[in-house]
C-alpha cells in the first residue's frame, strides 16, 4: 500500500507540471496583438493657407516597430543623430516634452522616428519645467490674426512657444503615465541569456486624410471638417422683435472651451473661471430681478452669452453676431414634422437670435480669466481706439467694484485687446463699448495657458469677487440705477460647484447638472463620457446638435449646464407640468406658439429642474466665419475667403488602422510560440507515456496486494 500511494504521489506532482505547462503556453496569448484607443493624440488642422498639428499621412507609417523610452535630450540627439536600419517609436518623458528644443529636434529630423508617445503628467509640481518657466503651446500672442487690430502682436503669453500652430510629419501622442510604465514593464517581461524575451513592439493608428492641405481644400474633398460646436444664450427677460425695437440690450460674455497640444486635453481650468463668474452674476441678478426689483421694469435686457471655439478664431462670437447681421434662412424647420424650431437650411437649432437685428446694444463686457493673479487688483483692458465711447461703460464698473478694479488706458492704446470676445465685438459692433475684465495686466499671469497642465486654480475666492462686482454692474446697466450692495448676493458655493463641474472628469459628480439638466439629456452625456472619454472643453468637429448628442455628447456638457440651469433662474413661467425631457414639454410649446408663422418669433419651453418652464435659452452654431454651408443644405461646407477664421480638423481612420492609438505585439512571439509548442508536443507525449506506464503499474501492484490479502472482486 505504501508503494502505492508513492506512486500515486508522484502521479499528482507530474499532472500538476503537466497542467502548469499548458497554463504557460496558454499565456502566450498576452503576446498576441493587442489594441488600445486613445483621444489624446495630436490632429492635422488646417486654417486658410497653412495646414498645422501631426498625424500619420501615409498607410506606410501603420506598421510594428520597436520602442525606446527617451528621458534625456542628450539620448534623443544621439538616436535623432544616429543611422538606424528601422525607424523606432519614442516613448518620451514629461520632461522632455515640455523641453522646447526635444520637440522642435524631432519636427526638423522625424527621418528615424516612426510616432511618438508623450507621458501624460497633469500635475505640474512633479514636472520640471526649462528655467522654471511653466510651458504653454500656444503663440505669444494667441488669435492675434483675428483680433479687431491685427497689427498689433502683444506678448500676452510670454510661456509660449507655438508648438500648437507647427506642424509635424510624425504622428503624437499622449498617454497616461501609468500606461507608459506598464510599456515598459511588458517589453522587459521575461529575460533570457541576456537579451529580453519577448521583445515588444507598437503600431501607431489614425491616418489623417487631410495631410498637406488647406482649410478649403480639405473642405471641397471632405477630408476634414469645421472646428465647433454649439454657444448658449440666455436672455434676462423676453426677446421678442417687438421688445428687443423698444430696449437697449447688455451682451455679457464668456468663453466655455479651450485646447492644446494634444487637444483633448485642454482642460481650459484658467479660462473657464470666467464662466463660472458669469454663471453667478447671472444667478444674483436673477434673484435681484425676482425678489427686490419684481415690480420695476427693465430698461435694458442683459444676454449672457457662453461662446464655444473662442480658442480658434473667436468662432463662437464672431459666428454669433456675422449670423444676427446675415444669416437668412431658406428653409424653416417644421415643428410638427420633428424638425424643431429653428431652420434646416443652413442649420441652427434655433432662430431667435434673428430678433436682435437692428438692436441697440448698449454694451458689452467679457468676464475673462478671473482666478487668482499676482495680486488681488482685476484688470479691464479696452481698445484703444474706443476710449471716446468707453467711458460710461468704466464709470459703471469702477463704481461696483470699487479700487480693486484698475483700467490703463495708456497701454490699452499701445497693446490693443488681450485674447477674448471682446475682439469680435468691435470688429463687429464698433460702435459699442466693450471692455474685458481679467486677472492680469500686461500678460498671462499662467504659466500653463492651454496646455495638460491647466486643469485647476488655487483659490475661488477671486472668481466669487468678480462674480460680484459683474452681478452689480449687469443690475445697474439693467435698471439704470447702482444697486444697493446688501441687496445682491452672489452664491460663492454656485461658483466652486460649477468651477468643479467644468473641470472635472467625472461628469456625474456635478449635482447642478443632477438637478437642473433633464434627466434623459444628462444621462446621455454621462453615458457617452462613461463610454469615450473626450474633453467638455475641446470644440471637435462641428455637427447639428441632434448629431452632437449622439456621437459626442460631452462637449455639450457646459453649454447644456449654463442652459438650463440660468434657463430655470430666468424663467418667465415656471409651469406645474414634470418632465424628464425636454420633448415632454412639446406640448406646451406647440400651444404657446400656436398662432407664430416666423420661427424667430418662437418662444422656447424646456424641461428644467423636472417641470417644463417657458425661457429665452438657447443653442447657436459655432464655427469660423471664413467658412460656411454649401447650397446643398447638406453638413457640407466652404470657404469663402471673407477674412473670417476658417478652422478645420483631419478625418481620421481607415481600413488599415485596427485601432486610433497604438497596438503592441511580441517581436518574438511567433519563434519562440512555434518552439514552445513543439516541446510542448513532446512535453505532451512524454507525459501520456508516462501515465501509460504508471496506470500499468499501478494496476498490477493493485492487483498483488489483492491477491496478498486475499481480495476477490465480485
């Protein structure tokens, strides 16, 4: 007996080594092609006559090779320098991807690179920037060629280098840094006599088909598509033709998005403090409208716009106020027929904007970056050649905000406007004060404008304090009469709750858009960010709304919380009818605009805060004014050399990209698989051998030991 269970010992050990072998070879599969998407990477754009950004521009360029982490500029002169039997990718550090002169090594000699993948690393305190000056891809002087006096070229980014508005013949991209440090786990994975096994290699993927061309070429041959997306408006009180003949208007304003190198993540946190002031303001002055002033009537009717593409050639605001001066619509939308309110050709989701032709705006202000500063002033800058009509505007906002507001005519004369809305308007409306409120003077008080790094502020008590201040002016401009300080209250937990909601990731987090959003709407958006995780701040490609919300809902997250949420405080009518979309307010709207034959008469209802209340809020289209629809009606577009800006974005993909982002196999997978096989196959033969003989030997021990104890079987 006691041979027996020996034996049978032994069995055991062998059948466990046997299914262990058989466990490894099974783990060859992690060797196999693997592919992984990523939104992180850098596109081919183009404006009129200049094509700009990096991208895979032939087939070619979607294949294996090796990869190399580089971390030193020395290592990356040294490959860049060297001759190689096969370009490689370069997996580079944080470090040496904010170091002006790596990137600008690999634009001018690519020859031995095949793509590049950047570390992402979102916290500047644990990178180390050159000369401690921070690092922005931008140019010194962003959207200057748009600005109302181009020939001005202020320094108002002193970190910038440009980087965005170069171009690159290799394709880049960023991944997080957890992913680059399991890269390079898996190509070191198993070392044997000295070399590693298996060796990884990557594929890069994301053909860009308009490499080489302009914005109107690409657009004729429908390799590319305008950069946009969609503005809000919404009015303090009703905008009807009839109303908007008899008062003067107040146009606030905001930007919502922003971009960067890798434009996905621009996370705009600088810029969109001003967003979140205005949201404030906006909500103060509702209150004030609602609970001090309900029985004066207002004699001038502020919009709060929140502009989207301001980044690339003031496309929301410049888009907005070309369309209210000649934008005409050939072909309304039918309600009845699903086609909403506004006009299928051109499109806009909404034509209400056309009551404004004609208007008398009084004034406009632009609640720029307004986080904390090098100190605690708030600068307005105006255009020099407008001081003659400025002055009421100053005197009102100095007299709200008191000696914590400084204007500098003097170098307002000399440096022109900084980057912000208010170029649009006096281009546009020259003969309209505008003044644009920041946290800096002469230049960025930021180190990090657009780029991955601009992802917070470190205080919200300077965005409450602008907030403030606006929601005075903004009552006073209405009411023609300085409000008394103790009755405007701004809701500083308002301004942290949407700074937070336009910053974070995690969409769901953000219980304004939990409360006040409709529920079917706002589960879209979090289903789609669950799903693909894109930027709330990065504009894309510009599609009608019902297509943005279906194939991109998160960039439509900001402008769909300003909406409803300054919609609800605004609201004309709160009506007693729930709803959990805005289609279960049709109804209501239908009636309401029973007897309207002109859509820029229709007055909207949206489901707000779970009932259906009657408002002025709405989307407009947002892409530069250098391009607009073909006649066909179709999402189809041209330039029209009018001067406007004309920003586009490659298509992207094709029959040979497995995946837009990187592929990794074992360069040494298939030898040593086949090899390992085939001793597994003796492994394997060896083993029922073995078996065979032990059954049989067992068999006959068993046998003998019966027989020793006098064991019959029946």
């Amino acid at each position: 007996m006691a041979g027996s269970a020996s034996c049978l010992a032994v069995l055991v050990v062998f059948c466990f080594f046997f299914d262990f072998g058989f466990t490894q070879l099974a783990g060859l599969a992690d060797y196999a092609e693997t592919c992984f998407e990523t939104s992180a990477l850098c596109f081919i754009s183009a404006e009129s006559g200049s094509t700009f950004g990096c991208g895979i521009c032939s087939q070619d360029q979607v294949r294996f090779a090796p990869f190399r982490l580089v971390a030193q500029l020395t290592e990356l002169e040294e490959f860049l320098n060297s001759s190689v039997d096969e370009q490689e990718i370069l997996v580079i550090s944080t470090e040496l991807y904010v170091s002006e002169q790596a990137l600008e090594l690999i634009r001018s000699q690519p020859q031995n690179v095949l793509a590049v993948y950047v570390e992402q690393e979102s916290n500047p305190s644990d990178v180390s920037f050159p000369n401690d000056q921070g690092f922005s891809p931008a140019l010194t002087s962003p959207n200057n060629v748009f600005s109302s006096d181009p020939m001005i070229e202020t320094s108002w980014n002193p970190t910038g280098n440009g980087l965005r508005a170069s171009l690159f013949s290799v394709p880049m991209y960023a991944l997080p840094s957890a992913v680059i440090q399991d890269l390079l786990r898996n190509s070191t994975r198993l070392q044997a006599f000295g070399e590693e096994f298996p060796r990884a290699e990557m594929k890069p993927g994301g053909v860009m088909w308009a490499c080489g061309q302009d914005a109107g070429t690409c657009l004729q041959q429908g390799t590319c598509q305008p950069v946009g997306g969609h503005s809000v408006w919404v009015a303090g009180e009703r905008v009807n033709s009839e109303d908007v003949q008899t008062k003067e208007l107040v146009a606030v304003s905001s930007m919502l998005d922003s971009t960067s190198f890798f434009p996905e993540l621009g996370h705009g946190a600088w810029d969109v403090t001003g967003a979140a002031a205005l949201i404030a303001a906006a909500d103060a002055f509702a209150t004030y409208k609602r609970e001090v002033a309900s029985t004066t009537p207002v004699i001038r009717i502020p919009i709060f716009f929140g502009f989207f593409g301001e980044s690339f050639g003031y496309a929301g605001s410049d888009r907005f106020l070309v369309d209210v001066q000649e934008f005409t619509c050939t072909q309304q939308a039918d309600f009845s027929q699903g086609q909403g309110y506004g006009c299928v050709s051109p499109y806009a989701p909404s034509t209400r904007f056309l009551n404004f032709r004609g208007a008398n705006w009084n004034s406009h202000i632009h609640m720029g970056p307004v986080g904390p500063g090098a100190d605690a002033n708030l600068y307005g800058h105006t255009d020099g050649k407008q001081e003659d009509i400025n002055t009421a505007l100053k005197q009102v906002l100095q007299s709200n905000y008191g000696e914590g507001l400084v204007f500098d005519e003097e170098f307002d004369a000399e440096a022109g406007l900084p980057p912000s809305s208010s170029n649009s308007f006096v281009s546009r409306l020259p003969e309209v004060p505008s003044v644009t409120l920041t946290n800096y003077q002469e230049s960025f008080d930021f180190e990090f404008y657009q780029s991955m790094f601009d992802n917070t502020v470190n205080s919200l008590d300077s965005i409450c304090s602008a907030a403030e201040g606006l929601a005075k002016s903004v009552i006073q401009l209405a009411y023609d009469e300085q409000p008394d300080a103790s009755t405007v209250n701004v809701n500083c937990t308002l301004v942290e709750e949407v700074f937070r909601c336009f910053t974070s990731a995690e969409l769901s987090d953000c219980k304004i858009a939990a409360e006040y959003m409709p529920q079917s709407w706002l589960q879209s958006i979090l289903d789609f960010n669950e799903e693909t995780q894109v930027s709330q701040s990065y504009p894309s490609v510009f599609t009608p709304l019902p297509v943005t919300q279906e194939q991109a809902a998160t960039r439509l997250f900001r402008q769909s919380l300003m909406r409803y949420f300054l919609g609800y405080i605004n609201a004309e009518e709160r009506t007693e009818t729930t709803c959990n979309s805005d289609s279960d307010c049709n109804q209501i709207m239908e009636d309401l605009n029973a007897n309207v034959a002109d859509n820029s008469q229709w007055r909207e209802v949206i489901c707000a805060r779970g009932v259906c209340v009657v408002t002025e809020s709405y989307f407009h289209q947002a892409f530069g004014t250098g391009i607009q629809p073909n006649d066909s009606g179709l999402n189809t577009f041209r330039t029209n050399n009018n001067g406007g800006a004309a920003f586009t974005e490659s298509v992207w993909g094709s029959n040979v990209d497995s995946v837009v982002g990187y592929c990794l196999q074992a360069v040494d997978s298939y030898d040593y698989g086949v090899s390992i096989v085939i001793a597994g196959v003796f492994v394997w033969v060896g083993s029922a051998m073995v078996l065979f003989a032990a059954s049989f030997f067992l068999r006959g021990k068993i046998v003998d030991d019966n027989e020793q104890i006098g064991y019959s079987p029946a």
